[in-house]
C-alpha cells in the first residue's frame, strides 16, 4: 500500500471531524477548513491508489517478458530485430 493512500485516508478522517466540530460550534471557517482537508485527503488517496496500480502493472508487465524471453528466446530476438529495423527505417532520410 502506497504511504500516499495511507496519509491521504488520515487527512480525509481527519477534515470530516473538523467539518463536524465546525458545525456543531457554528464556526463556519473550521467547517469550510474541515472540507478542504478532506478534499485534498480524497485527492491525495486517489493518488495513492493510482501508483500502486501501476507499480503493480509494471511489474506484471516485467514478468510477462520474463517470462516470454525465457521461454521463447528466438521468437524475442526476432522480435527485437524487428523492431530495431523499424527504428532504423523511420530515421533514414530519403
């Protein structure tokens, strides 16, 4: 788990009582803090789950080639080799 998600969770708890404090007391700047803590915490654990997503596609992406370059070596360099002949094509001037 992202420390992000982990912080953002805390902050949105933490705007939610504000807000409530700030409502029950009739203090308007204390509620309106109270919102902005917890849409910055929503933000912040969105952001938390969004790079643990993708640290766990990359690194499912890893294992698939891997996994593929092991077991099938000559079908990867061909692959490669392709790929670098492509590369090769689109700088040429004609």
């Amino acid at each position: 788990m992202d420390e992000n998600s982990v912080t953002g969770a805390a902050r949105n708890v933490k705007g939610k009582i504000e807000e409530g404090v700030g409502s029950d007391l009739g203090d308007m700047g204390t509620r309106i803090k109270g919102k902005v803590d917890q849409t910055a915490g929503a933000a912040q654990e969105l952001y938390g789950q969004a790079a643990d997503t993708a640290k766990d596609a990359a690194a499912s992406l890893d294992d698939w080639f891997r996994q593929t370059i092991e077991n099938q070596p000559y079908t990867m360099a061909l692959v490669a080799l392709g790929i670098g002949w492509l590369l090769g094509r689109m700088h040429r001037p004609y």
